[in-house]
C-alpha cells in the first residue's frame, strides 16, 4: 500500500446517511472489523474502550437510542451498529493524563475509531459515528451499569444502492498547516 | 485495497523509538502528510485542530520539550515533529458537545491522529504519538499565544537501519469485544 491507496480510502470513506436495511453485515465481518479496530495504539498500550458489535433485534431497539430531537433518522435502516465503551486506562497512563494534564483517554478513543471505520471501508462497509446519543437508553438496552460512558456509537452496514460517496466534498479549512524551520 | 492491506497496514505501523537522525523528511513529504491526516472526519465537520510541521533547528529544540524527567530520549534523533494544535470547534460541535456530556474535541483529534500517523506509514515514515510533554516549553519555543492547547506532538522521520517493526507484539486485551444480538 502507499500513499496513493491511502488518500483514496480517507477521500472514499465517509459519513454514511443511507444504508441498505435489507443488507445484514454478517457476525464474521463485524468481528474482523472490530478485530482490526483494536489493533489501535494508545497511550501506554492502556486500550481505554471495549466494542459492542450489535445486530438483529437489538440493533433495531438501539436505533431509538440516538433519534431523540429527531436527529438521525437514517439509523433505523443500519442494519448494526458497533458500540464504543469508554474504559478505564491502566495506571500509567492516567497518571500520565494527569501530570500532563490532558485528555489521552477520548484521543485514544478516537485513534481507535478511525481505525474502526477506516477498516469497515477497505472491508466495503460504510460507517457513520454518531455522537448524539442517549447514553441512558443505550444503558438500559443494552443492560449495561449505570457508570458505564458511552463516547460514541457507530451505525455500520451496506449503502443503499445508488449511494455515492461524495469525494470532493470534504476540504480541510485554510490555515490548519504550517511548515516551521 | 481490501481488508488485508489494512491489516498489514495496522500491524506494521507502531510506536518507533529508533530514528534515522541523518535522514530528513522532505517539506513535500512531511505537506503531503499532513493534507491527508486533515480529510479525517470531525463531529459537525468542526476539524477542531490545526498541524505544524517543524524541521531543522526548530526541530531540534522540539526534541527537548518532549524529554523532561528522561522521557523519549530517542526524540533527539528526530528530524522532524508534527506539532498537534487544539482549536476550539465550531458551535454545533461544542453545542453538541455540552448537550451529550461528551468529548468530541479530544475524539476528532484521535481520528485526525490516527489518519495522519497511518498516512506516515503508507508514506513509508515512522512515527512516534508522545502524549508526555512540557506544553509550556513548546509554546514558548514556537512562539505560541499562552492559551494555546498541545494535545501531542509526533515524532516522524525514517527508521534507523536494522529497525525491525514487532508485528506480532500488538495484542488486544482479552475480553474486548462482545457480540450481541
């Protein structure tokens, strides 16, 4: 792979808002995507998060969990969605975050969902992160402790046919790069 | 580019802490990285953060802002950072933010991180995530406005000789991932 390869997925992967309801994403290539996921770095190799892959039935209840305000209509039709839970970090890395006084924690969370949904796209998936969320109701569904973060919550299927990634329209603002000497 | 050249990918880009110090990395290659790491995605498309790129003697003086108490040594063999500027986001993100409890701010960064340190490897670069850092010194060596947020800074450069990457070495911790229906 060089760079070429590698402009071209982060330029096809997108936010997807169509799925394919009738398209069901097979427990083995959720698996592997989320295999792939967590090969992620993170600060001290603390790997702050664990995945919860739902499907079926569940997916279906988990869907109400981030349309509250009538935001994210389109979830209804993911066929999965891929729940990120925020873990603890192990020691040196929260003294770490502490001393230095910054947040390695949603960072690490972060790098590791790029590799989540960089991964579903060389797999042929599309993704959408979807941060508006309930965290109370993906709680209950999912029966989870009340302490349990949420960060984020990934819907993750097949686009609908006839979705097109639009390739050219995701432009970094001006002024985000410098070169220092 | 399929699953298996993400995999390959993802196994072989890790931390490296043994840098060619004689060999630079080009203006061209350290701009080319960067434009890619900035196509990441960002909640409301907000892109809550800006790059610098510094090499030469600027570079140099990075590497002592990265070492007290003995830390990351290695990073005098650097010849180049990619300095990660926190931004504010724009108001639906911090909205969005505030509403859900949630840290989009230090999640998109991840996912920039992420995008760039792999765009590094495809690139044919190491590169180094140091989270431990005196943002105070690397302000004040880059002339930075003191409010000014250093999440991380990179350290890029090509590996020395005889670096060999430990692919196997990377494993994610039991209990991880769940399935549920």
């Amino acid at each position: 792979m060089d760079i070429k390869d590698i402009e071209k997925l982060y330029l096809h992967r997108q936010s997807c808002r169509s799925f394919d309801p009738a398209r069901p994403v097979s427990d083995e290539l959720l698996r592997e995507v989320c295999r792939l996921a967590l090969l992620a770095p993170s600060a001290c190799n603390s790997q702050p998060w664990k995945l919860l892959a739902v499907t079926g039935e569940k997916a279906k209840q988990l869907a109400a969990g981030v349309q509250d305000l009538g935001m994210n209509k389109f979830a209804s039709d993911a066929p999965a969605f891929i729940v990120v839970l925020e873990g603890t970090g192990n020691l040196t890395a929260t003294v770490g975050s502490r001393f230095k006084n910054t947040d390695f924690l949603h960072n690490d969370i972060g790098i590791m969902t790029a590799h989540l949904v960089l991964a579903a796209e060389a797999a042929g998936l599309v993704t959408c992160i979807l941060g508006w969320r309930s965290e109370e109701k993906l709680r209950k569904i999912l029966l989870l402790p009340e302490k349990t973060r949420i960060p984020h919550i990934i819907a993750i299927g097949y686009a609908s046919e006839g979705y097109e990634t639009r390739e050219k329209k995701r432009k970094p603002m001006e002024d985000t790069f410098v070169l220092l000497k």
